[in-house]
C-alpha cells in the first residue's frame, strides 16, 4: 500500500482491507507517533469491528522516535536501517503491507519506499485524495510504479468524488482497477464495517 503523498488515508485503507481480507498487517517502518503507530490504529480498528478477526499485526522492522522522513528520523535516532534485512514476514495468509509517505520517501539516502516494494516483489495499491496537485501526484505515482515495472494492483480514491480530477486520471490508465473510500468524518466501527463489504466486492471483482 502506497500514497500519492502523506496523510492521504493510507492506515484508513488498510484498515478496511486488513478487515475485509482477515489479513496480516504489516508497517515495515514507523516514524514517530510511537505510542499511537500505525500499527495500532490499524489494529484497533480491525479488532473494534471485526471480534472474530485471526490474522497477525506484525511487528515493525524499525519504530524512529521523529516524524520525520525515515531516513531523517534514523539519522537523528542514531539508527542504522539495514535494508537487505527487510523481508517480508512468514506467513500463509493475506499480507497488506502499508509503506511510508509516497513513493519517493528516502528510507536512508539511497533507498527509497519504490525501491522497498521492488526489493519485496509485491503488488501495490495506490491510494489517492483529491486536493489542488493531487492529477500531477497521482499520475507520477503510478508512473514511477510502471517504470519500475511494479505491479499496480489497483487505485483507491480517498474521500468525496471529483469527476474532473478522476475522469483525467482514468482516462490516461483505463485499465486501473479503481474504488472508492467515502470521507470518514470519525473512523468508527460503523464506518469501517459499512466500507468491509464495498471493499470486498472491488477485491473480488
């Protein structure tokens, strides 16, 4: 799970798809917000919602105490990140993997999120909100999954539809698997269930 920037809904949609798929979840790498990670919110979440849940919240390779970009977070902790060790976790079940920022987010000074996904060998869903830059965002995204021949495997749109910016977006990628996520103005238990079968549908379609 990758994002066309920060704070554009990526922990939403991997809650709901955790949920939807009883999935593994996992967040190779936290930067700040340690008490209230990514990982936690997720798990929370899906717990709240879903009681029979049985998959597995996997445990960070690396939690940096700044919010900050990873790789300044590390160099501020002091924290060496080894990315050869970054592997995926073992397991039988669905695995949703949320990475950090967009695709360009430097996890040390030659090691970006793109090159995290590549080197895992994983599909990725791009999730997108819609603000003034958001075409430019998005279509750059996907362009630099395609260049790095990295399987897009669908585009969720985050937040109220906008015709203009969407109908731009897919017409230049008509091939894209899309969904959509509505605004959550409080992300309940009511909302994420409502949204587990929409999402569902869209994964089996």
């Amino acid at each position: 799970m990758t994002g066309i920037g920060t704070d554009v809904g990526k922990t939403v949609v991997s809650t709901i798809m955790t949920a939807a798929l009883n999935a593994d979840y996992w967040k190779p790498i936290q930067a700040g917000d340690l008490t209230n990670s990514d990982t936690m919110k997720v798990q929370r979440g899906v717990l709240e919602c879903l009681p029979s849940y049985n998959g597995t919240f996997h445990s960070e390779a690396y939690r940096l105490p700044f919010p900050l970009s990873p790789h300044c977070s590390a160099e501020q902790s002091q924290t060496i990140i080894d990315t050869g060790a970054l592997t995926l976790p073992e397991t039988s079940n669905h695995l949703i993997v949320e990475g950090a920022g967009g695709l360009m987010v430097p996890i040390t000074r030659d090691f970006l999120v793109a090159d995290l996904i590549a080197h895992l060998g994983i599909p990725t869903f791009v999730v997108s909100r819609h603000y003034l830059g958001s075409i430019n965002h998005t279509l750059l995204t996907l362009e630099a999954l395609k260049a790095r021949n990295i399987p897009i495997a669908g585009l969720i749109f985050n937040g109220d539809e906008n015709i203009g910016t969407e109908s731009v977006i897919c017409e230049r990628h008509p091939s894209l698997r899309t969904h959509r996520i509505p605004q959550a103005h409080t992300l309940d238990t009511a909302f994420i269930q409502e949204e587990i079968g929409r999402m569902q549908e869209f994964l089996n379609s």
